[in-house]
DNA sequence: ATATTATGTAAGTAATCGCTTACAAAAGTA
DNA sequence: TACTTTTGTAAGCGATTACTTACATAATAT
C-alpha cells in the first residue's frame, strides 16, 4: 500500500468506522474488519490512532465541531425564533439521515459504560443540543411572540426526543425515510405547543 | 450450590443479566461475569439458557408480555381518551425507570444489527407503543375531543420519542430522576397539540 | 550523501469470549 | 430398588480481540 501522510489515513479509517458501524453495527467493529475494509494492515490503524477508542472520541470530536458548530450558527443567527427552530430542526435530521453512521454511533455508545471523556464529550453533544432548542424558545418566549407560561424544560425534552425516535424508525425501515416532509410536519406540532 | 429447578434460574440469571446491564453496560455483559454475579458456575448458565442470545431474547419477550400487555389494557380501557393518553404515558415511563436494565438493554439492542428473531420481538416493542399511542389519539379525534387535522402519524412520533429522550437523560445523569411532575407536565404538552 | 523519522507489514502476544465436555450426584420415575 | 433425567461443576476448546514487536523502506531533514 502507498504511503500517506496521517492525517489522510486517519480520515479514511474514520470514514470506514462509520461505514461499518451502519452496515453491522457498532458491536460488530473490530479493528481486523476495520483494517480490511480500508485494504491496509491491521497494524497501520495503530500508526495512526493509539486504540481503537481513539477513533471512536475522535469522530466524536468531529461531531461537536461540525454537527454542533453548524447547530450553534443556527440558533444565534438573527432569524426569527420560529425560522430558527425549524432550521435547527432541519439541519438536525438532515445530519443525522445523511450521516447515518453517526447516527448510530451517537446512540450505540450514549447507553454504554463508557469512560469518562468519551462519556463526556458525548454528554456534551446532546447537551448541547437541547440548550441550543431551549435558548431559541426563550427567545420566542422573550420576544412575546411564545406563550410565556410554555415549559422550557420539558419542550427542550420533547424536542431532544425527535432525532432519536426517527434514529430507531430508521434502523426497523431499514433506512427508508421521506423527509420533505419530516420537519414541517413536526413543526407544527411545536409552534402549537408554543403559540399563545 | 443448591439445586434448583430450571425455571428459578432462568428467573435469577435474567435478573443478573439486566442488572449487570444497568451497572456495566450491554458491551461488558459476559456469561463469565454473570456466572460470578450470581454465584454459579459459568456452565451452569447453558443448563438453563442455550446461548447467551437466549437469554436476552427471553428477557424481551417478558418485556412484550409485561410491559405492552399493561399498555394495551390502558388503551383498550374505556376511560376518556385523555386519561387514557396519560395513563399510557404514565405507565411507560414508571415502567422505564424502574426498570433501568431494561431500559437500557432496549435502547443499546435497538441500535445494534441482530438476528432476525430478536430485531423482530424489539421491533415490536417499539412499534407496539407507537400504535397504542396512535389508537388513543384516533379514538380522541373521532369522538370529536381533538383536532380532526391532527398529524397522528407525527405525534405518536413525537410520543414515541420520550422515553427514549428520558432515558438518555437518566444515563446522563446517572439516574436521577424526579418522576413526580413528569407526566403532567408533558402531558399538558400533548394535550395542546391535540386539542382543538 | 547520511542520518533520522514516518509509515506499512506479517507475525505474534496475552487476554477474553461463548460454549462444550466429562464427571458427579441429586432428584424423579417406574 | 434400579434406572433415567436433571442440575451443578472444573477444565478445556477454538475463536476472536486489541494491540505489540521486529523488520523494512520511503520520505524528510541536515
């Protein structure tokens, strides 16, 4: 196999994790099936990352910083709060149909015995998430144009509810999912729990 | 070890098995560590159950039988349909926290590529809860209670979506949970989605 | 041109895993 | 009572796992 500098070889080896996370599961990621998939020694993978969890925190990682950095954009931007939530919403199933691997990633590992940065770089994901839904209904709140007796809290829980039971349709359809419709759709449901 | 009848085992080793879930995680459950958990020997445990499969498939369809058997009878009920809503509600979430090895089997399971048999018994669970909710919501629409323009298909979704957005704060958290207002609370959010 | 670093590899390591085997003896049946 | 079935066990099996080691050589630095 041709030489490449690092920082290629650890793109593709995260790129095939995420492959084989979605075509057999997270249980099923072995570092001998990993460096197969990509075509490449066994050993190589440890010239690049030093275990195995290494891979995992770093696509991780990746996530807060594209996922979560795109979601902060929207929820500050000057749009109204209601554009704002849907968007966020938007860009938050889009995401998560678009990188499937991810996805499953993602909620694989949030009900496992992780350790401690692992657990908490992805406690930070979901955090992150619903404090970015609460802040934009605050504002909507803020502004008068929400019902000022909504409750936050648990909005921002039924809110964080979405993805993830879209995440188990997706994985019992088998992958079959028609957005265009998704998000408007559930807005709906949202803008009438807020409105006055 | 004393003797006891298969049927006692099965019960004692399917107790083990979730709560080594609940404080391991599903990754770290070994038929070696389970074997210690209860005091036996690892053999034993394929005196009772003939793969460790097994024993996981068994524990499902108690949550099949448990589990929905209860939440079909709250929804087959001829209280109102709201009452019936939250009771459902109500019931899956007790359910869910007081059973945190299942929970979190459920949720660690659903994510994970399984043998046919398996994806099926947990399909049904979640699809089982989903057309509950669904009924309810019919049932309050055709008797002219809520809004006949209601998007069932999305708000038992939206449904669907709690318990597994409470869960993975449960996870988050470690398991604090003050369950006394949940309901209630989210209750009144369905409630304003649905009413007409 | 030489020395050093970075990258790839095949083989190997120690550990763990689910499960079986061979033995033992309690419990049940006729 | 004799035979069969059920239940428990220690040891072992074959497979898999994440990772290391020793070697090789391309790429980079001096």
């Amino acid at each position: 196999m041709e030489r490449q500098k690092t920082d290629v070889r650890q793109e593709q080896i995260k790129s095939a994790v995420l492959d084989i996370i979605y075509t057999d599961g997270l249980k099923n990621l072995s570092t001998r099936k990993l460096a197969e998939r990509i075509g490449m020694s066994e050993g190589t993978i440890f010239r690049h990352f030093k275990t195995k969890q290494d891979i995992v925190l770093s696509i991780i990682k990746d996530v807060q910083t594209d996922f979560i950095g795109n979601l902060r954009k929207i929820a500050n931007s000057s749009s109204s709060p209601s554009e704002r939530l849907e968007r966020l919403l938007c860009a938050t199933v889009t995401y998560l149909t678009e990188n499937r691997g991810i996805t499953m990633l993602l909620f694989s590992e949030a009900t496992q015995k992780n350790d401690r940065e692992l657990k908490e770089n992805l406690q930070n994901i979901f955090n992150n998430q619903k404090s970015l839904a609460s802040k934009i209904v605050l504002d909507g709140i803020a502004l008068g144009i929400w019902d000022e007796s909504t409750d936050v809290e648990q909005v921002a829980m039924l809110y964080m509810g979405i993805p993830v039971a879209l995440n188990i349709e997706l994985v019992f359809a088998g992958g079959v999912f028609h957005r265009e419709n998704f998000c408007s759709r559930m807005m709906i449901l949202l803008l009438k729990i807020l409105e006055r």
